[in-house]
C-alpha cells in the first residue's frame, strides 16, 4: 500500500490507518500494511481458530483472514461486508477484516498515550497505546499479539536457545526498550536464558533515553550499559529515535543498537540504517538476535579495553 507519504527517519512520528470495528475506533501503523482491498469471499478452514475466517489468495497467494469483530468481542452483523486490510509483520502476511476504514493520520508517538493495567494486563490485552484524534478515542491495537495468540508459533522462537544454556555474560550489561509487557518478558526470559542477567529494562524509548542520560550525568553510561535491544512502535518515543539520540550524541555514539521488531521490511531497514542501527533482526528470530548481540558487545568491549 502506498500512502504516498515518506516519513523522515528518526523525527518520532508514524502514520496511523483509523477504522472501525462496530461503533469503536481503532488503528494500526501504516507501515504494517501492504494493501487494503474490498471484502472478498473467504474459504473456510475446517477445526481453524475461531477468530480465523478462513483464506482467500489475493495474486495467487494464499493468505489468512482474521475477524476483528470475533476477536475483539463483538457479534457479527449481517448487514456489514466490511473490507480486508492486509499487513506485514513477524516476516508473515495476514488479513484483518474490519467495518470500515477511515483514513491515515500523521501522527507523533509522544501523543500516544500507553493504556494503564485495567484496560491492557499482561496476559488478555491487546490495546498498546491511546490517542485522541479530534473528539474521538483511538484505540492502537497490538496485532503482533493477535497473531501470536491464535499461532504461538508466530511469536519468540525460545528453542533457539536451547544450545545456549550454562553461560555467564553478567558482564555484559544490556539496556532494553519494548512496550508490549509480555515481549519484554519473554526477551529477558530468552536473554538470561543465554547468560545475559544484568538487563535494564524500558517500557518504551523515552523511558530508555532519560535512563542513558542519567547514566551520562553520572559519567558512567559507557559502562553500565554495553548494548542497546529496542523495538520500533513504542508510546513516547519510538526505537528509530532512540537510536538517532544516541548515535548523534558525542558521548554515546559507540554503543551499539540493536532494532529487533516485527516491523522489518527493506522500507524500515533503509530507516533503521539512516539512524545508524548496527543491526535490525525481525522477532521471532530471538536465536539470531543474541547472535547479534554476543558479536557487538564483544566488539564494544574489545574496543573499550583497548582504548583504556
């Protein structure tokens, strides 16, 4: 789908696509779409999900559609055909059949408010921000988790690690951004697993760049912190951001970041590469990603060892 808007990397803004699902409103990142297409018949799957619709193949490709009504505890309405949006992420295309699409809003994560415990926990919700757009509340949705609740399989691949265990980087400490409270905790799960124990962790990026900065005044941010994990869609300040501060500051500038999201296509990788992310690993690919992070803070530490 081309919005034919091109956001410049780093400035913390990202289009929203606004839709309805009954008489709410909801939205998702624009980057996580591919195409928006009418309502089309569906084949449905025998012993599937009962949030799974069925599958149609759109250009001969075969894909799954998702019935937010079912999924977001709203009857079905006969009279709505509705439409499919279909997105892009965790390297998987799926459809999303909504009621109606309304339009895309450029809009600045400090905007997006994060939704407090008795509207989002950690194991049942599925709202990852709030905003307020013109009179009206808009519910941003964590379809990442959608997925991964219908498919586990679609989420961390924990068995990447199992030839990882009886190591100790407690050395190595780590400072992470992600806002969805279930990934945080199994990305520390998967990293102590791997014997990363000493980890800082950021609800989201704002969070993360006010603890760097502490750090800093206190003349000890390059040591207590060797690496940076972030994720992109975070409330306040997004991942592309963080790491556009940190690489522009004089002090930090060497810490490596790491951009590990589900938002990963060549689009976002040109972004993270212009805000001079040292990798960006798509996730379920969590193996991958302490591969990642055992070869940059080596080379972090090597390099401080050196310089002392």
């Amino acid at each position: 789908m081309d919005t034919n808007i091109l956001l410049e990397s780093g400035t913390n803004e990202l289009e929203i696509l606004e839709f309805k699902v009954a008489d709410n409103f909801y939205g998702i990142n624009v980057a996580k779409i591919i195409e928006i297409l009418n309502y089309q018949h569906v084949t449905p799957v025998p012993n599937s999900h009962p949030f799974v619709e069925g599958i149609f193949m759109p250009r001969d490709t075969m894909i799954s559609v998702i019935n937010l009504r079912k999924c977001l505890g709203y009857p079905d309405d006969p009279k709505v055909e509705g439409l499919f949006f279909i997105t892009n992420f965790n390297s998987l295309n799926t459809a999303f059949h909504v009621d109606q699409v309304l339009g895309i809003h450029r809009v600045s994560w400090e905007d997006i408010n994060t939704p407090d415990s008795t509207i989002s926990s950690d194991e049942s919700g599925v709202a990852t921000g709030i905003i307020k757009l013109e009179n009206r509340l808009v519910v941003i949705l964590d379809f990442e988790k959608i997925v991964s609740n219908i498919n586990p399989e679609t989420g961390l691949k924990v068995s990447d690690l199992d030839d990882m265990k009886d190591r100790d980087r407690s050395a190595s400490p780590i400072l992470i951004a992600e806002d969805s409270p279930l990934l945080s905790k199994l990305i520390v799960e998967c990293l102590k697993k791997a014997g990363y124990t000493n980890l800082n962790v950021n609800p989201n990026g704002l969070e993360a760049w006010e603890k760097l900065n502490d750090y800093k005044d206190k003349g000890t941010v390059l040591d207590d912190v060797h690496l940076i994990v972030t994720d992109i869609e975070m409330p306040k300040m997004d991942g592309h951001r963080l790491c556009k501060l940190v690489k522009e500051d004089e002090v930090m500038r060497n810490l490596p970041v790491i951009i590990f999201s589900s938002l990963i296509n060549d689009d976002i990788r040109r972004k993270g590469e212009s805000v001079g992310a040292d990798a960006q690993l798509t996730k379920p690919e969590i193996g991958k990603l302490v591969e990642a992070i055992d070869g940059l803070v080596d080379k972090y530490e090597a390099g401080r060892k050196k310089k002392k």
